[in-house]
C-alpha cells in the first residue's frame, strides 16, 4: 500500500495539485497545512473501558490537536491526537490517535489509509495488549473541491 502511494504521487503530482489542495503548492518536501486546538465538553458518554462510570455526569469533555502535513507534492498526512478528561480532578482518562495517510490522484480521487487507536489509561487488558484499534485503506472520491 505505502509503495501504491509513492507512486500515485510522483506520477499525480504535477497535474492534480492546484490551489486550495492539502500539499503546499510551493512543492516543498514537507509542509504544515493546518492546525488547530479544540476543546469540548461532554454531554454523554459511555465507555467499555470504565463500565462503572455513569452515561452521565462522571466525564468532563476533552480536548483535540488537529494537524496536516503535506509531504512531497501529492501526499498529506491528517492527525488528531484526542484525551478525555474526568469531571473532579481533570485527570486524564484515556488518549487516542487517528490519522489518514493519503495521496491525492486527482482533484476529485483520493487513496488512503486511516488508522483510529484509544486507550484507556487506568485500563488493563488481561493480556495487556489490548485497545481499541481500527485500520483500513480506501478511495475517497471528492464530488466538490
């Protein structure tokens, strides 16, 4: 899959790439495209991980930091790293990761592939390996752009 996107990128690269796209037009090698902070507070939530919490009133919110980068012309790289946070104390409950690797084949085709992973801090698996992940590849088509 990382060879397919190698290759899709250098022979997309110089006709898919115009303004308003992820990879800085300037074709650097690598490029912050976005950045951003949130924070958000919960108005329920419930979690495998913590069963003895309520659905509601033992969770605070929790907070993301969102970044693009745009690698060589034609790829990016989105990432969100995301905590949850308790509602006495703030302490931090669990964290994740969720990020797409994908080039851009055309204005209007992107192959990519995303992987989501969580992790409960105070949690631990019987056989301390598990969390929840999810991985997978695909196409996006972009019907506006």
């Amino acid at each position: 899959m990382k060879t397919l996107l190698v290759i899709i990128a250098l022979l997309s690269a110089d006709i898919a790439w115009g303004e308003g796209t992820l990879v800085a037009p300037s074709k650097e090698l690598i490029g912050l495209d976005e950045f951003s902070i949130e924070y958000f507070k919960y108005e329920a939530r419930r979690d495998a991980y913590y069963p003895e919490y309520p659905t509601q009133g033992r969770w605070e919110g929790g907070s993301k930091v969102n970044y693009t980068l745009g690698i060589f012309p034609g790829l990016y790289w989105r990432n969100t790293l995301f905590f949850s946070y308790e509602k006495q104390g703030g302490q931090i409950r669990d964290a994740g990761w969720d990020f797409e690797l994908g080039a851009r084949v055309t204005k209007w085709l992107d192959v990519y592939r995303y992987h989501r992973s969580s992790h409960g801090l105070e949690y631990i698996h019987p056989d301390n390996t598990k969390f929840n992940v999810v991985d997978t590849y695909g196409i996006r088509i972009n019907l506006v752009h």
